[in-house]
C-alpha cells in the first residue's frame, strides 16, 4: 500500500521513508574560509594544524556552497582503507582538501556555508579543527546514519550545539568551542554508543543533576576515554563509578572535592586531576592497578605526606604528566622524594623474578617510574652517590638524604629522574 500526502510519497508496504539529507550547512562571519581560530590571515602565518575534513568509507564527492555564489567541489582521495576530503588553509599540509576562499563581494555577516555529500551514508567523521565557526552547529548530523566522530576542536565562536546525535556515533568532541559555556549536556548523547567524550571548557556541569551530568553512567557500557576539563566541576556524580570502562579521564581545571568517586575505575591507565580541593585527602588506589600515566595537579604537603600509604595501588606506574604542576616548589620536591622512595622500596622488588615478587602478579610494580624535571626548583642538597650499605640489586643501604635515596631508586629500581642542570 503506498500512501501520499500533495503528491509526495511517505509510505510503502507499511515501512516509512527515512529523510534523505545530503548537506550540512554552517554558519560563518570574515573575508576568508577557513579562518584560523588564531586569528591569523595568511596561510604563511597559520599554525598548520587548520583543517575541516570528512572521511569517508567509500569513494565520495563534496560540493562547497561557500554563500557568495561561488561553489566548489572536489572528489575525495584516498586514505589507507578510506577516503578523505576537506578544506583548509595551506594545501601544502593538507593536498586532500581544498584552498581557503576569499570572500570579495563586501558582505559582513553571517553567511551560510553548505557542505554537499553525494554519498553522505558513507560518511564516518566530520571534523573541524582550530577554525571558526559561528551561531549554531547543523541539527541535520542526526541524520547523518553511519558518523562515528564528530569534531568540532577549537572553533571559538559557536553559540548553540544540536540536542540530537546519530545513535551509532562513538567520538564527539566539543572543546574549546563555544562563546559561552552551555549549562546542561544533551539528553539524547546518553542514548549513543559512545566511546570518547571530550567536552572541556564547553559545559558548566557544577551541578550534576541540572547538566544531566549524573547520566553518565548510561554510557558505561561503551565509554573509555572521557575529557571534562574546565568544567567547573566540584563533586562528581557517584554515577561516574560505574564506568569501569574508563582507561583515559581527564579532570583538569576543576575544583574537584570527592575524588574517591574514581576509586573502583579498575581499567584506568591515564589520569590528570588537580587535587588542591580534595576534601578527605588522597583517594585509595587498591583497584587502580593499571594505571602508568598520572597527574595529579599542585598536590599539598599533607597530600604528599600520604603518597606511602594511599599509592599502593598504582602497581603499573612510569610516568607522570608535567610534574613541575604537581610538586611545585623544591620544599614539597624534598618532601615527594622522602613519600616516594618509602611507596617504592616498600613495595617494590630488588629482583622482580624472585619467586616472591612473581606471586604477586605485579613483579616490576614500583620499578622503572620516569620523575622530575629541570626546572630550578628539582634540585638535592647533597652529590648524588651510593648510601653507606648499599649493594646493587641486593640491599639500598642506609640513605642518608634525598640524594641517596635517589641513587637508590635510579640504580636498585630503574628509575629515570630528572634535575636542574
């Protein structure tokens, strides 16, 4: 049975027609498109990292409606086993996309821009990157049924977002992007299967319940990697507990109080919070055995005072991330160097192949940490030297200082540390 309203047909055998939508239109305001979020004109003096591209899973055309009448169009070229296309500001870091284009007939508003897919079912990702965009982003992604990464990186001027995603989507990332901070996440996000949220410094999500922050968990199934930076976040929701999934959770620039919500996210391998805020000290780590990279932001002498005890967990530990934020003067430096070498040689091995260390299942925890840094304030009193007792891979000795304890640490457990010059 076939159904028609003025002629246009909206149903057959029972099944209706999905919209067909070719095109995306943005909006923009300037002489030049792409603009560089840097606000700098000529492609001689751009970043080189300005880049609006599409990738596509099979061989595909765009058409560029620019809105000044002039139109382009481009086919896309091949990307290993995809195919890519865009624009950009110097071609000469980007051959797969097209020139920027200059706008001559006066105009100082807002325009529209229309990009035109002939295949927009094959269509994966959708990127914008250190340009400009203006107004509101297209609701018309939505229809957009294969995306699977939405990108919109540093585009400054943006005002509203869409409130729908396509259901199969995995990557959306808004940092960076918007005039003003928007006050509530879509409710429609938490219906995707999303696997990588970065939202830093687009959302105020102060209060979990009002910014629909406490859904997270209705992501728990598929999200690992997620970015909620500058968010003014000072309690996370208990919710977020429940996405063990997480390998990657950056919280940096929040003035985050109840970090021990993050206790029981057993598969993290990467953090970065600030802890100045923390209300009940440091968190437990006994679950958090597979975390290599950390940073944990302009820590206190009373946090630091609690590495021995409270960092027994982070049994895969190598590095730390700008360590020059997280022990910010050569005091607390003195004071890490003490918390630390305790945290490691108490728990660490001598000979990881000891039959003591292979039953733990951990046999290299504590060993091999990469520290320091050579700003003037990572610096020890006393020559760097063997402490009085000490015999390599056998016994540490008696460490009279920090120095030696350092010596200790290089030599016995493989630590890489770093100090002023």
């Amino acid at each position: 049975m076939i159904y028609s309203v003025e002629g246009r047909i909206v149903k057959v055998d029972n099944r209706f027609f999905e919209k067909k939508v070719k095109s995306l239109t943005y909006q923009y305001q300037g002489n030049l498109f792409p603009e560089s979020y840097y606000n700098k004109p000529n492609a001689g003096d751009n970043n080189g990292n300005e880049i609006i591209y599409f990738i596509s899973t099979k061989p595909n055309n765009l058409l560029v409606n620019y809105g000044d009448g002039n139109v382009a169009t481009k086919e896309f070229t091949v990307s290993g086993s995809d195919f890519i296309c865009g624009l950009t500001i110097n071609t000469g870091n980007y051959p797969f996309a097209l020139p920027q284009h200059v706008y001559d007939d006066g105009f100082e508003g807002l325009r529209n821009i229309t990009f035109e897919f002939l295949e927009p079912d094959y269509i994966k990702v959708i990127s914008f990157e250190f340009v400009k965009l203006f107004a509101s982003l297209p609701v018309d992604t939505i229809y957009f049924k294969n995306l699977l990464d939405l990108t919109y990186r540093f585009a400054s001027n943006i005002v509203t977002v869409p409130d729908s995603f396509p259901k199969k989507i995995q990557k959306f990332n808004l940092s960076t992007a918007l005039v003003n901070e928007l006050n509530s996440l879509p409710d429609t996000l938490f219906s995707t299967e999303m696997q990588n949220l970065n939202l830093g410094g687009s959302f105020n999500l102060s209060n979990p319940i009002d910014s629909n922050f406490f859904k997270i968990n209705n992501l728990s199934n598929s999200i690992t990697y997620l970015s909620i930076q500058s968010c003014s976040i000072s309690l996370l929701p208990q919710s977020l507990s429940e996405c063990v999934l997480l390998t990657d959770l950056r919280l940096l620039r929040n003035p985050i109080r109840n970090p021990e919500v993050l206790e029981g996210l057993l598969n993290l391998d990467r953090l970065y919070i600030d802890c100045d805020s923390f209300e009940n000290g440091l968190f437990e780590t006994t679950l958090l055995t597979k975390m290599e990279t950390l940073y944990l932001g302009y820590m206190t002498e009373d946090l630091i005072n609690e590495i021995s005890l409270k960092w027994t967990g982070f049994k895969a530990l190598r590095d730390f991330v700008l360590f020059f934020r997280i022990v910010t003067t050569n005091s607390l430096f003195q004071t890490f160097i003490e918390n630390f070498y305790t945290l490691c040689t108490e728990n660490g091995f001598l000979d990881p192949s000891s039959t003591e260390a292979l039953n733990t299942g951990f046999p290299e925890q504590f060993r091999d940490i990469s520290w320091g840094d050579g700003n003037d304030w990572f610096t020890v009193e006393n020559s760097v030297q063997a402490p009085s007792g000490f015999s390599l891979g056998i016994s540490n000795g008696t460490p009279a200082n920090n120095a030696e304890k350092i010596y200790v640490l290089v030599e016995n457990y493989g630590h890489l540390v770093e100090l002023a010059p």
